[in-house]
C-alpha cells in the first residue's frame, strides 16, 4: 500500500509526538541520576522472584498481557493504579488504542469511533452490560463516566458468540475493580486544580476548576468478602472561541459564480461542567464453588453554559455586497456590507443528566467442570436540556432601527472571520431587548414577537437484562462449551419542546436594566472590541417574559418525538479449543448467536392546518430474527508469536431517530391540480420502525510478537461487508385520510415520502499496525524509557444507491498516536499524541437533529509530569503537572468540500493542572 504524497506531512504530524516525548524526558532533572542510583527501578518490588511493575510501565504490561491472553482480537487499557487511569477520561484513553477515534465536544474527547465506524456503530458496556446513552440515539457519551473510577477497558474488535452487545465498530468493555483480584487494602485520595489558558471569556463562568477522588478497597481476613467503593467529583472549566457560519450561497454576475458567506454567528463560550460519580462493588467467594458479585454505578452530569456573540445575518439576510470585494479561487475572501441588521446574543445552555447502571453476578460450580453463571443487569438515564436564547437588537422586526453601513469582513485562511465595524456593538442604549430580525410570528397570531426563544427537550432510556449461562469443560482439544441466553428489555424516548420568548414590555423596545449589566465583553478574536453583556439567566427567570409553545404551529416539534422499544433475546452456544498442531499451540472459539427482535416505534404525523399543528399517533414495528455466527483462531507459529484469524457476521441496530414511524407532511398549493406523483402537491419525510439492522460479514487478520515485559509489535487488517446500509428512498405514499390544510380541492391524494429503508451497502476495510517498546528490552541504562505508538488506515466503499461512494460517519482515513514516557525512581513524564485524518462528524443541530459536516484533521497533544516519594513520612504522596491541547488545536468543520468555507471554528485553548494523589 502506497501512502499518497499528499497525506505524507499529516501523518507525520501524528507521529512527532514520540520525538517530542523523548526530548521531554531526556531533559528531566534527575533522570540520569535516577538511572545510577536505581537500575533496578525503585518502583519495581520482587516478590517470589518475579518483578512486578506499577505505574505507567505496570499498567502497560497489564495492558499487553491481557491483549496477549484473549482469543480475540482486542486492545486493551488499564489503570496505572486505584483511581489512576492514563488520561483525564476513559474516552482520551481510548483514543490512544489502534484504530480508534475521538469526536471533540467543547474540547474534550466525548465519542469513540472504532476501525472509521461511527458512535451509532459501536456498543458500550460496563462489566459486560450495554449501557444507555445521553444521546438521542446510540452512541455513548463517554465523558460521563470519571475515569477515576474505572479499572481499564476491553476493545473487542472481533467477537466471540458469548458477547452480548457486539457491534459493526468494535464493542468497548469498561470495568471496575473486583476487590478480590485486587487482593489487599488500599485507600487512594486524589485532587487536582485546573485553569483554562483563554482565560474568563465570560463574567459569570470561572476559568477554573477541580476534580477530587477518593477510593477505598478491602477485604475480610479470610479474603472470602470483598468490598470496594469510589467517589469522583469534577467541576472543570471550558472555553470556547466559536466561529459559526450559515452557509455559502452561490452570488453570481451571470458569467462568472462564487461562494459568499450567508451568515455568520460567532460567540465567546464559558462551560462549567460538574460530575459526581460514585461505584460501588461487593464480592463474595466462600468456597471454590460459589462467587457472587454486586457492582453499581451513578453519576451525575450538570453543564452549565454561557454563551456571548453577535448573530449576523449577510447574503441570505437584510444585508448588500458592496462593488469592490475580492474573489479568490471561486470563494469570497473580502468585502464590505451594508444594511446588516445585527442579532445580539446572551445565551444559556444546562445540560443535567443523571446515569444508574449496576448488576448482580452469581457463578455456582456443582462439580470441577461445570459453571453456572446467573447475571442481572440495570441501566437508566435521564437528560433534560435547557437552551436558552436572549435577544438584543436595535429595533423590533427587520430592517427597523440602526443598521450596519460599512461593515467590513476578511475570511482568514486557517478558519473564521474579521470585522470592521461601524457600530459600537458595546452600548446598551443601542442594543436593546427586542426582535431584530422578526423570526418568528407566534403562529400568525402576534408580529415580530420572537425576542428570544428556549429548548427544552428530555431524553429517558431504560435497559434491562437477564442472563444464564453453562459453562462445561472438558479435556482434549475442545477445553470447554458454554450454552447460554441473554434477553434485554430497553425503552427510549425524546420529548422535544421549544418556546418562543416574548417580552411582557412588547411591542416597545427594552433597555436592559442596569442592575443586570456586566461589563462590556471582548470578541476581539472577530475584530469587534465589546459587545453587551448580561445576566440574561437571572432576567429570564425574573419573569420577564412569556413562553408560547412553538408546537402549535411548528409540526416538528410535533414529530421529532418518538418511544422505541426494543425485546431482544439472544441464545448462543460456543465452544472454546486449545489443542497443539504438531508443536504449535492453537486456541480459540467457535460459536454462533441467535438473536429475536422484537422493536416498537411511537411518534406522530403532523401537519399545519388552517395554521394550527395537527397531530396523529402512529405506532409500528417489526421481529425478525438473526444468526451471527463467529470463529476466533490464535495460533502460536513460534516463540510469543501469534498469527489471529477471525470471521463473524455482525450486526448495528438502526439509530434510534430513524425508527420513529412518524414525519411531518407538506402540501404545496401550487401544485394542488397537479395528477403526476412525481409533481404531487404532497411530501412526507418520515422514520421506519420495520428498519433492519445494518448487517456485515466480517474478517480480521493479525501478526502479533510479544517480547520483554510489555513490549509488542502487532501488524493487522480487516474487512467488512456491510449487506445492508440505511438511507433516505423515495417511495410512493397514500396522504387519503390527511386533510388538505387550505380546505381546497386536490386532484391527488397519492405523494412521494422519502422514508429510512434498508439498501444496498458496501465495504470498510484497512490495515493496522501498533508498537509498545520499553527501551530496557535493548539496554539496562534505558531502563524507564519507552514509546507507545500505532496507526491505521481505513477506507470505504458504501453508496446509498447511487454512483459515487458517500463518506463514512466518523471514519479518518488515517489515524497515529504516539506517547513517549519515562518513568523510574518515583520519576514519571509522559507526551502524547493523537492525530486523525479529516472526517464526516455528526453534530447536533436544532432540536437534537443530526447535522453531517466534514471536519478537518486534527493534532491533539497532551503532556504530564510527576513525582512520586518511594519512602519516608511522605511515601504514597505524588504531586503531577498535566496539559491538555498543548498544539492548541481547533475543531473545524467546513462546507462544500472546501477548507475555506468554514461551518465551525471553535478554539478551545490549552488546560492545565496541579494535583496531588496520595496512597495507603
């Protein structure tokens, strides 16, 4: 495979992490010192005559170990110790593994994307059970869970017939601690102070923040009871410089065309993000016959925003290109409008949600060979959103009041804009409490009413599961079979509101009261100095407007409700071998799943009549039934040496959003004599709750040779046949029963809707290579050196029945990390890098609607440094230096295939953090 030269300096980019780690620890003050004095590395102890490694060099060989031992294909991360996970949240953590990915959310690493798959494409569990998701669909959040509690994580990238939840991406396994294995007391304490290096963007948001942990686990003397118990809070501080843009219509002079800038809305963003997590494990093994375990987990989730910019509607608002712009390669770079009627903003998101999950294990062993495994599962969440919007402008409704005469605009070439303006977007006697741009009419009934409007939407999922299982070994090639069935119960739902906001002081303008006042805000990043700041918060809750609920003239508020259910009961036989060809040694498993669906969807179709929404429930649904078989080889061709094989047919259900039976109907008048359905007077977009899953034949090959302790070199690929793909097809509808929303005669009733349907999917194939080298494996005097690296390319094939091949949700054609570390005497230092190839991000768009943008390629880098006392009155104490985005790297997304034309540019600055652990 030849890697196109383009692509050459990008990946390199990923890559120079390493270089850059090792400058890092060469210089490190003692760590020659720490060579000479200790060559055996103080933080190595032997017991029984074996080295056992802590730290981050333990961790790794764990993490080697355990991807070493399976008989699948996975990637493995584990803690570093009790509450000492590698990164600040398992989501960065996971990043780092071979052909995994991260979408950013106001900074931090929010989703995973596995082998170019998206979020919707992968499973997530916790100790073996599918967790819900505060999404509006599938794709878990990680960041809701504090990597403080969590004890590493299992990526299976192929499946064995015993793993419930499998998916097309991979299937991640988080895990607790089991206070048993763990086999001693220890109490860890930690805490860390954080500041954002953009400083207070905003005057009611702090740029700094805290986490704080403390975990304990013990155990009875007998070591039959064991008991674990962790808590973690997080009050962290982002901040955002955030370039948003409309769109880019085409302005043309009737020979010659380019894209222009429709409309830009940049802003200043503050968020305070508050999590509380606790995890709780009890474990009780009185005999070799009986183990059972209790594990539960909660968190809660609050983020609260404050978001300050100037909304400026351009080409596709009230505004006029004067002659003299300048035109660059098809693309509008510079120029000056006039008549822009500025949208000042001042507004407020809240984000709570709240996460249960938990389960009961019990294994009972009538006799040697036989085990019998009992597991309940729970998992619960509940997410309600607050958006809120504020309005200032200069009069009420468009065109009224002052308007821009000379505003002037330069596109920069890495991503947002600079404005010259002529008005002081800093006075308050200017920019008053209205509606500027007479958005909305309150249903026809009141003009120019919309002085600011809020989101309110609610998400609950509900997952429940059973599971029973045999295990029985044997001797000879075939070491055991296990028989087993799970069944799953899981509900959610999206109820989606939104409330325009009308002044009680309408239809006069309002001053803001001057008790609400901040000082003037900075968008210098924009060009504009100042703008008006205020407690827009309190001023809404002071009661000083009224809400009128957009649903009753907006059907998709109406429609963009749903309740999926889904019953799934999946019986599974496997068997696991390990027999010798000759004197290579082979292991593995061979099984197959059997699943039944049963799924459920409820939404509604509506319509605008008479001006008024009418709704009608609609309730629909599809069982079917699945086979998956599955084969994992591991063949040991020679010393540590390992060729894996695996094939399986897999499955990702629909997205929850496409199973919703319901859609918003639309009726042109112009066309209501019209008898040819393909010019009908009538359209529908609609969900399909009969939908299928996406299905895929799979095959994975892997070299793997495991040297020294926690050293490896792996080289890998894959391929996936995706049977089946999800998209929008138009199909012929009956609209019979549907009222015509004027009263007036139709020459036809029959439409066309573009409804979710299973077609004709495609291919996901690429290659794989990763790298864990502890340099003591070449010499004594590098001991506590060593790099981790890996990178993957992947590639797509998949057309939503057309010609041309579509772009992959989450899929980075080329992915490389490298960390390089050092760590020896109580000494610790390590850097990291995480580079992804640009990609098709899925975003959230007005009312939790997907929105599909291409977003750039990114270089993230991270760092950290510490100490820890090996001895004395101070042993157990570390003190760590952390930064986070040290490249300063933004998220951007862009249009039309053209890095120049800009959808996001959010800049997110570098955190740092000071802390301290403690252990005893």
């Amino acid at each position: 495979m030849t890697m196109p030269t383009s692509l050459r300096p990008n990946v390199r980019r990923g890559v120079s992490a390493i270089a850059l780690g090792l400058a890092m620890t060469a210089i490190l003050p003692g760590a020659a010192m720490a060579q000479d004095a200790d060559p055996a590395g103080a933080d190595d102890a032997a017991v029984d005559g074996a080295i056992v490694v802590t730290g981050i060099r333990g961790a790794i060989n764990n993490s080697v170990q355990a991807k070493k031992a399976n008989t699948s294909i996975v990637e493995v991360v584990s803690a570093e110790d009790i509450g000492k996970l590698p990164d600040l949240s398992i989501a960065e953590s996971l990043s780092r593994l071979p052909g995994l990915a991260t979408q950013r959310l106001d900074g931090r690493a929010n989703v995973v994307s596995i082998r170019g798959l998206a979020p919707d494409f992968t499973t997530t569990l916790l100790n073996g059970r599918e967790q819900v998701s505060a999404s509006n669909n599938r794709g878990v959040e990680l960041d809701q869970y504090p990597s403080e509690l969590l004890n590493g994580a299992v990526v299976y990238k192929t499946p064995d017939a015993s793993l419930i939840g499998q998916a097309l991406g991979g299937t991640i396994d988080m895990r607790t601690v089991r206070p048993l294995a763990y086999g001693k007391r220890a109490i860890a304490v930690g805490a860390r102070f954080e500041m954002n290096d953009l400083g207070k963007l905003n005057p009611d948001i702090s740029d700094k923040g805290y986490r704080a942990n403390i975990s304990y686990i013990d155990q009875n003397a007998d070591g039959t009871l064991g008991w674990a118990i962790g808590y973690a809070r997080m009050q962290s501080p982002t901040a955002e410089e955030r370039f948003n843009a409309w769109g880019y219509p085409e302005l043309t002079d009737g020979t010659n065309t380019a894209f222009l800038i429709g409309g830009a809305k940049p802003y200043v963003k503050s968020n305070e993000l508050k999590r509380d997590g606790v995890m709780a494990v009890v474990e009780w093994e009185p005999s070799d016959t009986f183990h059972t375990t209790i594990d539960g987990y909660w968190s809660k989730f609050k983020d609260v925003q404050r978001l300050r910019g100037i909304e400026l509607p351009l080409a596709w608002g009230n505004s006029t290109l004067l002659p003299g712009f300048t035109i660059e390669n098809g693309l509008v770079t510079k120029g000056t409008w006039s008549g822009t009627e500025a949208v000042m903003r001042n507004d407020i998101v809240h984000r709570d949600s709240t996460i249960i999950a938990g389960g009961w294990n019990t294994k009972f062993k009538p006799n040697e060979r036989l085990t019998l495994e009992l597991d309940l599962g729970y998992s619960r969440l509940k997410k309600t959103e607050e958006n809120l919007e504020i309005y200032l402008g200069t009069g009420r409704g468009a065109g009224v009041g002052a308007r821009e005469t000379a505003l002037g605009f330069e596109m920069r070439p890495n991503g947002g804009i600079i404005l010259n303006p002529s008005l002081d977007y800093a006075d308050p006697n200017l920019f008053l409490i209205t509606d500027p741009q007479g958005w909305n009419s309150c249903g026809g009934a009141v003009p120019n009413c919309q002085d600011g409007f809020v989101n309110t939407p609610k998400i609950k999922d509900e997952l429940k599961s059973l599971r029973l299982q045999a295990t029985q070994e044997f001797d000879g090639p075939i070491s055991s079979l296990r028989v087993g069935a799970n069944y799953s119960d899981r509900k959610k739902s999206l109820d989606d509101r939104g409330f325009v906001l009308t002044s009680n002081d309408y239809p006069a303008n309002t001053a803001v009261p001057a008790d609400y006042l901040f000082d003037p805000i900075s968008l210098d990043f924009i060009g504009i100095p100042g703008m008006v700041a205020f407690d827009s918060w309190r001023y809404y809750n002071d009661g000083n407007y009224t809400l009128t609920d957009e649903a009753g003239w907006t059907p998709g508020r109406i429609f963009n409700d749903y309740t999926i259910r889904e019953k799934v009961l999946t019986g599974f036989v496997q068997a696991n071998f390990d027999a010798d060809a000759g004197d290579t040694p082979i292991r593995g498993n061979v099984g197959i799943q059997i699943v039944h669906s049963d799924q459920t969807g409820s939404s509604f179709y509506a319509q605008v009549v008479g001006g008024v929404t009418q709704s009608t429930p609609v309730t629909d649904g599809a069982t079917y039934t699945d086979i998956l078989p599955s084969l994992n080889l591991s063949i040991e061709f020679a010393d540590n040496s390992f060729l894996r094989f695996g094939a399986a047919r897999m499955l990702a259900r629909a997205r929850m959003d496409q199973l919703k039976p319901g859609g918003g109907v639309n009726f042109d008048s112009s066309r209501r004599n019209n008898t040819d359905i393909d010019a009908s007077p009538w359209s529908l977009e609609l969900g399909n709750a009969k939908l299928r899953p996406l299905m895929a034949d799979t095959l994975d090959v892997s070299i793997e040779k495991y040297f020294g302790q926690g050293a490896y070199v792996s080289l890998g690929g894959f391929y996936k046949y995706l049977e089946n793909y999800i998209y929008r097809q138009d199909d012929a509808f009956d609209f019979t029963g549907f009222e015509v929303p004027d009263g007036g005669t139709v020459a036809t009733y029959e439409g066309i809707a573009k409804q979710w349907r299973n077609g004709n999917g495609g291919r996901v194939y690429g290659a794989e290579g990763a790298l864990s080298l502890p340099f003591a494996t070449f010499s004594g005097a590098l001991d506590g050196f060593g790099v981790l690296a890996s990178g993957s390319y992947t590639k797509s094939s998949v057309r939503e029945g057309g010609a041309a091949p579509i772009s992959m949700p989450g899929l980075s054609r080329w992915v490389v990390n490298g960390t390089a570390y050092f760590e020896k005497a109580g000494f610790q230092a390590r850097v990291s890098g995480r580079y992804r190839s640009k990609f098709l991000a899925e975003v959230s768009g007005l009312s939790l609607v997907r929105d599909k943008v291409m977003a750039k390629s990114e270089f993230v880098v991270d760092a950290q440094i510490g100490y820890t006392f090996q001895s004395g009155t101070l042993e157990g104490l570390g003190i760590l230096l952390q930064a986070s985005n040290l490249t300063n790297e933004p998220f951007v997304t862009y249009y039309n295939n053209d890095p120049r034309q800009i959808r996001d540019y959010q800049n997110y600055g570098r955190n740092f953090m000071a802390g301290i652990t403690y252990k005893f």
